[in-house]
C-alpha cells in the first residue's frame, strides 16, 4: 500500500502489517496492556516506515484495539466499575508527572533498569523464583 | 493547566461519590436462605461469639452435635462473584477433549468448609499435590460429601464451545442445565477455579468433644466482601443447624470491588497505578505490561485486571491522536488499515482472557515480558541509539513544520 505523509511517499509492507498488527491486538486485548511497544518496532522493523509516520499513525491503529477490547471486557463482564474509578486518576496523575521526570533522567539507564525490572517479574510469573 | 488540575478534581469527586453511593446500597441488598427446620429429637446448636464484624476478623463458633458423629462446618458469603473454567481436558476413555465452558455468577465471594481436626492429614496430603490438588477428592476422603452444600446448588451455565466459536468471540451454544449431581461435581472444580488453593476453600479447626460439643474458628480476611456470612453446622444432609447470620462491615477509605469481588483500600490502587504509569511513561511503554502482573500477583482475577485497566488508556490514547491530528501528523490510510485488523484482534483477545486459566495467563504474560525486554534492551544497543538519534532530529523537524502549518491554517482561518 502506498502512503502519503507530508509530501513523501512510503511503501507501506502489509503482508508484515496486517498479520503482525492482528496478533498484538489479540495478545494485548488479552492481557489487558497497550500494544504501543510492540506496535513501534514492528511499523518500523517489519513495515520500513521512518519513525515520524509512526508516531501518530500507530497511536490510532492502536485505539481501534483499546475501543474494541474495552467494549468486549465490558460485554464479558470484566470491567469492574468501581475499580475503574480509582486507577483511572492514577493513570491520569502518572501521565502528568511522567513526561516531567523523564526530562531529569538518562533515558538509556531509565531502559536498561526498566529491562531488567521486567525480566524478574517475567521470571516471577513464570514460576521461576 | 488550569483545566485539566479542575478536570482532575471533578473526576475524583465523582469517583468517591459513586464509590460511598455503592456501599450504601450493597448493605441494603438482602439474600437469606429461609432457615429449615430439625427435628427435635437430634438438634445441632451452634452459636457464633460475634454477630458483626469490621473489615473482617476472626468468628469463634461453637456449639453442640449428637455424640461420636463427624460435624463440618461452612461459611459463605452472601455476596456473589464469577467463576469460570474451559474444560479441555481429554476424556480418560476417548480422549477426546469436550471443550465445554462452564460459568457461574452466584460462586460466593467467600466459601470455607471446615473438616474435623482428624482429617488435617487429608489436607496436608492434597497441598502436596501443588497445582494438581482437587476438591472433590478431599470431599470424599473426609466424609464430607452429604454436608457439601452451599455451593453445590449454585446455577452453572455451560457452553459447548469450538475452536472456531472462540475465534468468532462466541462463548458457544448453550447447553440443557446439569442434573444435580453433575452440578454438584462441576461445582467443586469452580471452587478450585476461583479459590486456588486448598487452604482457601479448607481448614481442619473444628475441635470435637466426646459429648457432641464442638469448637472452631473462621477467619474472614481483611479483603473480604461487606455484608452477610452465614454459617451452617452440618453432620449429614438432613442434620443442620439453622444458619447462622454474621455481618461483616466496612467503611471508608475500603471499598468493595464487585466484580473482582474483594475489599480494598482506595489508596493503594491509586498509588500503585500513579507510581506504575508514571514508571510506564519513563520507559516509552505503557503501565500496564507492569500494573497487570502485579495486580493478577496481588489475588485480583485476571479477567478482572485484564478488563479494568485496559479502559484506563483510552483516554491518554485519545488526548494522543487528538493533539497529532491537530497538527495533521497521522497517516489516517495507514492508522485506519491496521486498526481494522487490531479492531479484529481487539475482539478476540477478551475473549481468550475468559477461557485461560490463572496459571495459563500468566505463563504466556511471562513472555511477552521477557519479549518486551529484549525489544527495550534492543532500544539500549548504541547501533540503534544512533539510528534513533538521526530519526528523532527528522521527527522533531516534521513535527516543527507541521505545528507551524497548523498554525498558519488558524490564523488564515480567522
């Protein structure tokens, strides 16, 4: 598929897209998370797009999963109401104070503790320790 | 600024208005068994040492049974919560795999049959199964199956399900209700399904004197649901005590999550998910790859967690697209043609959610973490960190000419 963003155009590979953006919508309605980390490296590994078409454009395919998996939790029963309301301004703090402690850190640091504090909460999941 | 602190309260002050609202109601819902009546000839009486309880505690019960007779005790909740198990498991003739689901709403929040202290031993022997422990084996072996009640009456609904349904989002066809028997049985594989372990369906305190006199404890958890418990002494089906009602109250700031169908402190959900995205938007990815496990780790089910926390980033999702579509920065051919195959996705993930099991959920999140990280150790390596330096100039650039074009529109529109 061809695309056109701000006067260039890309080639579009959607033979990786559609497959790869199909099986993190249905890992990520699955447990819960945003596929955003996924999404990125596979528009710009798998797809070849430069980093400016992805910001937007991936922030949108992935609200169609958000939308969708939000209404199915809810239709399932899933969704506690209650429960809602007290992380939701949670989140809404954290995304506030995020973005103005990220302009203190090393951002190479910040990932590689990020990295390792994932893998022990993999390991502990996985029964490991 | 300004806006969004006022937006900020607003949304609090509902929050804990709807939140007080619901407790007020919840304690108002009545739902007691009508109590049946014994024969005078061989009464059981029992007695709690406390009719009311606040945020849980302990119920000391004692009373007395006919002598030399076995006396089981259950507790439940007259709150209700979901219970759910796929079974998958291939016929031990056929070996075929029936695929059936089978669901409940009416599996109390809290269930406890307390076993006489001799058959501890049945208890121990079953924890050291791990995993594999089952509850209608130590039924059977403690001579409990005639005072397994409360549970064994609940409504359960079950689906034949097929790949293919799973795949459309279909819980499948319904199936005709079970005999009694059958649903007694598969009742006992949903106690196991939403209590885990054997301690907490189990306990073996119940004390019996030579005389009948017995004595026993219950302890209700700090978590658990508001409301009424009823407690019921038992020696056979037909000899029961009347139930007994206790009531367990709680007040502000523990609120109860329907639900997930437990009582928690307001302030550390919000703690923990502030600290959790605040930490989420300093690696560049979202919350919930961390709040998740953590949530599932910490007891709540994961249907639960799964279906709760994903509605959380709509609203940062939406605040996104608006501010880039405001600058014109999104391919909508491209964002729109992948988001029809994620609208497909998005549909059949939650799906999933319900048929796996605990362990299953988080086995396949293990994974995708231990994928996640290497995605992040990647984003670390300094090939990458040069490639990305070059893309975040022309990012930064694009971005700059098109706030500036979205500028100018503006003021050409006034």
């Amino acid at each position: 598929m061809r695309i056109e963003f701000w006067g260039q155009e890309f080639k579009a590979n959607l033979f990786i897209g559609i497959p790869g953006a199909f099986l993190i919508a249905v890992v990520s309605s699955m447990f819960g998370f945003g596929g955003g980390p996924f999404m990125v490296p596979l528009m710009a590994v798998g797809m070849r797009l430069p980093m400016y078409v992805i910001v937007g454009s991936s922030l949108l395919a992935i609200f169609f999963n958000t939308l969708m998996g939000t209404f199915r939790h809810y239709g399932f029963g899933n969704f506690d109401l209650i429960f809602f309301l007290i992380m939701f301004p949670g989140a809404i703090l954290g995304g506030y104070l995020g973005p103005k402690i990220a302009k203190k850190l090393n951002p190479v640091i910040v990932k590689r503790v990020a990295c390792l504090g994932l893998l022990i909460l993999a390991l502990q999941l996985l029964g490991v320790f | 600024m300004k806006n969004f602190l006022k937006f900020l309260t607003v949304l609090m002050i509902l929050s804990v208005f709807s939140v007080t609202v619901y407790s007020q109601t919840s304690t108002e819902k009545k739902d007691s068994e009508p109590p049946k009546e014994a024969s005078p000839a061989d009464k059981i009486i029992v007695q709690v040492d406390k009719n009311q309880l606040s945020g849980g505690g302990k119920i000391i019960i004692t009373g007395k049974a006919p002598a030399g007779r076995d006396v089981y005790i259950e507790v439940w909740s007259e709150k209700t919560v979901r219970a759910a198990r796929l079974d998958a498991d291939p016929d031990p003739k056929t070996g075929k795999r029936p695929y059936i689901f089978y669901m409940t709403d009416e599996m109390p929040g809290f269930y406890r049959l307390i076993l006489p202290e001799k058959y501890k031993s049945i208890l121990e022997e079953e924890k050291a199964k791990g995993k594999k422990w089952s509850v209608s084996e130590i039924i059977k072996k403690s001579g409990a199956d005639a005072v397994y009640g409360y549970p064994a009456k609940i409504k359960i609904d079950r689906y034949q399900t097929t790949l293919w349904e799973s795949i459309i989002g279909s819980r499948g066809t319904k199936l005709e209700p079970m005999d009694e028997k059958e649903n007694k049985r598969r009742s006992m594989q949903l106690l196991k399904a939403r209590f885990r372990t054997v301690g907490n369906v189990f306990s073996s305190n119940l004390k019996i004197e030579e005389d009948g006199t017995f004595k026993a404890s219950v302890e209700l958890p700090e978590n658990a649901a508001p409301g009424k418990y009823f407690v019921v002494a038992k020696v056979d089906k037909d000899l029961k005590s009347e139930p007994l009602v206790v009531q367990n109250d709680i007040s502000f700031p523990s609120v109860y999550l329907p639900n997930a169908g437990r009582t928690v402190n307001v302030l550390w959900p919000f703690l923990l998910t502030a600290a959790i995205t605040t930490f989420g938007v300093l690696m560049g990815a979202g919350g919930g790859f961390i709040l998740n496990p953590i949530l599932v780790m910490l007891g709540l089910p994961h249907t639960v967690v799964a279906g709760t926390v994903m509605p959380t980033v709509l609203f940062s999702q939406g605040t996104g697209i608006y501010n880039y579509s405001r600058i014109n920065f999104i391919s909508l051919k491209l964002g729109i043609t992948l988001g029809i195959a994620m609208l497909v996705g998005g549909f059949i993930g939650p799906k999933l959610t319900e048929l796996i099991t605990l362990e299953q959920y988080k086995f396949l999140f293990g994974w995708v973490l231990i994928i996640l990280a290497a995605l992040m150790f990647w984003q670390t390596t300094p090939k990458y960190l040069e490639k990305n330096k070059k893309e975040q100039a022309i990012l930064k650039e694009f971005k700059k000419r098109a706030e500036e074009a979205a500028k100018k529109k503006a003021e050409g529109g006034k």
